[in-house]
C-alpha cells in the first residue's frame, strides 16, 4: 500500500519509532522503508522520528543502515541543522563503509549539510579532503547516479567548505552580493517621512480653503432670483431616468481594413499577452511551517549577504523560491532558500526565463 500512496505510511506515525528500534532487524528496515517514502513525499510530518532515524546509522544491518542512510538524505534538505551530530559518523561511514553504495549515500548527505550549514561540519578540513578524494574515483559519478546523487552538488560542497562560514560561502548564481550599509535609523526614517506628509496634507488644506472662497464669490454679484435661474438650471442638468436631448451616433464601419486587422502582431515578435499578471497556483496549505523550517534551517540568515534576522538579528527575512513559481518551480526544500528584504526584492526586480 505504502509503494503505491505514500501518504498511507501517515497512518504509522505513532508506531514508526518503536518500530524503528524494534529487535527484528526485517521489522527495522521495513519501518525506515516507509520513512523513505514518506521523508520524499511528506517530510514535514516525520520530523519528530528524525532523531530515531539517526539512530540506526549504524545499525548491524546492511539493510537497515542503507534505509537509515536514505531517508536520512532526503530529510537533510530540511533539517541539516538537526544533523551537525551526525557529520563525524558520516565521515566514517563514507570512508569505512561496507560497500561503495553505502559510502556514496553518506558523501551525498555531507554534501548537503555543507551546501547548507558548512558551519555545522566537523571535522571541516578532513571531510573536505574525503569529498575530494571520492570525486576522484573513476567510478564516482556511477555511484552518485545509482543513488539519484548529483556529483555537482559534491563539488559544490568542496568549494563551500573551502570558504568560511554560512555568510562568506560562494554565492547563488542569480543573487548578486549585497553590501553592507549602515543607513538611518528608524526615528530618523519615521521623522523625516512624516516631515513631508505634514507639509504635503499642509498645501491640500489651503488649496480647498481657496477654492471655497473662490466658489462662495462666484455668483456674489447676482441677485437673489439670479442664483435661483443659476440654481435651476444646474439641477436642469440631472437626469435621473433617461435624457432626452442625448443623440444617437452611429459609426460607419471602413471599408479599408486597418493595419491591426491585418497584422496582429509585428511577424518575428512574440505578441503580447492579454493578461498582465501570469496566475501562478497558490501555495501549499503549509506554507508557513516550511517557511519556519528553511529559516530555522538557513539559521535565520539571509542566503546572499549573510544578515541575521529573528534570534540573530533585526532583519526582515523572507523565504525565496531559487526557481520562481511563475516559471513551474517547486515548494521543496531545494527550491527554498532564506533571503532578507533587500535581496529578495532586488532579485525580483530581473526578468527570469521562460
């Protein structure tokens, strides 16, 4: 059932744990075999067994320790900041493990903690040396792909470890580095923008106040029945039903055809859409926890100029999609990426390719 529809293993949650740490090894490997499932499809409600999962790592299972490996991988795109623990076990399976496979899988879960928090890899300088070493094997790129493991995201890993921390790690391709500035402070914002709006609503003010003088002198001059005519023949003017002095026009139709008909479009230009907002369909109903997790995840720093927002600072962080959802990108983790306010809104302001 579980192969079939994933969400069906939701329904294990409860028994997933225990089962996990069961005795039986068969019942051990079938519990992570639906956490696999479920950790590509639903990795938000699994969270809680992450801890459990980590545990078998280093089960004496062959099996049960490459379903652990798996579902472990695909959790480290959400939840790397839950497995700075685990990168010296992983170091020592990726070097010491019993079969290749079982060493590729763990390179591809300390690739993504180093793509993601390279501040949480111990020991830094050897695990940079170990990826090193592993892309160098002739049959690397063979391995990765038996695990639907990229050998980019390795060698990215190698270049992010190779820096400093979160803040100074190689930037996206499509962000362009942000200065760090020092600006106004708030009163002084707050100050100088309501110093015009006061001189602004200060010139509406006396602008009315002499247009009502200039109105209430108007018809100064006349008499009392010349402002009743004056009266009159304003309320004349409104037509509550229907005007009877209103004309009908009729246009003739030409009997050229004009350039629009002929040409609705110039010829080797993409016309233009009717629509000038693209619909894009609306986010998942759980938005909000996966934004929380890619914060959480991204240690409350924006991906681009490394400021701190939430328990790190008192920037305004937003959570960014790598691919826009206008042109089909995904709500996964990879796809999700912390920046603040000023680095989201400038990558925003390019055209993105269709």
């Amino acid at each position: 059932m579980v192969e079939e529809d994933s969400s069906v293993g939701l329904q294990y949650l409860d028994e997933l744990d225990s089962w996990i740490l069961d005795e039986d090894d068969h019942v051990r490997y079938t519990a992570l075999d639906i956490c696999i499932k479920l950790s590509g499809d639903h990795p938000l409600q699994i969270q809680n067994l992450l801890s459990v999962i980590i545990s078998r790592l280093d089960d004496v299972d062959l099996r049960v320790r490459g379903a652990a490996l798996t579902a472990t991988y695909n959790l480290a795109v959400w939840y790397p900041h839950q497995l700075g623990s685990t990168t010296e076990l992983l170091y020592k399976i990726s070097t010491d493990g019993e079969v290749e496979k079982e060493q590729a899988v763990a390179v591809g879960i300390i690739s993504r903690i180093a793509l993601l928090r390279p501040d949480l890899v111990t020991p830094r300088v050897k695990i940079q040396q170990c990826l090193d070493q592993f892309t160098s094997r002739d049959n690397a790129e063979s391995l990765l792909d038996d695990c639907a493991i990229d050998i980019e995201t390795v060698e990215a890993a190698i270049k992010v470890l190779d820096g400093g921390d979160m803040a100074s790690r190689p930037l996206e391709s499509d962000l362009a580095p942000t200065p760090r500035k020092t600006g106004l402070s708030k009163p002084a914002m707050v100050g100088f923008t309501w110093f015009w709006r006061v001189i602004l609503f200060l010139s509406i003010g006396i602008i009315f106040w002499v247009n009502l003088f200039r109105w209430a002198w108007k018809y100064d001059h006349l008499t009392p029945e010349g402002r009743i005519a004056v009266m009159m023949e304003e309320i004349s003017k409104v037509k509550f039903f229907k005007n009877t002095k209103q004309r009908t026009l009729y246009l003739r139709s030409s009997m050229w055809p004009t350039a629009v008909q002929v040409l609705r479009f110039l010829p080797g230009r993409t016309p233009t859409s009717e629509s000038f907002s693209q619909e894009t369909r609306p986010l998942p109903d759980d938005w909000g926890r996966r934004a929380s997790i890619v914060r959480e995840r991204d240690g409350y720093r924006c991906r681009n100029c490394g400021v701190g927002g939430g328990p790190n600072g008192d920037a305004e962080l937003h959570v960014d999609h790598a691919k826009p959802r206008s042109v089909g990108g995904h709500d996964q983790g990879l796809n999700l990426r912390t920046l603040c306010r000023s680095c989201h809104e400038a990558r925003h302001a390019r055209v993105f390719a269709q």
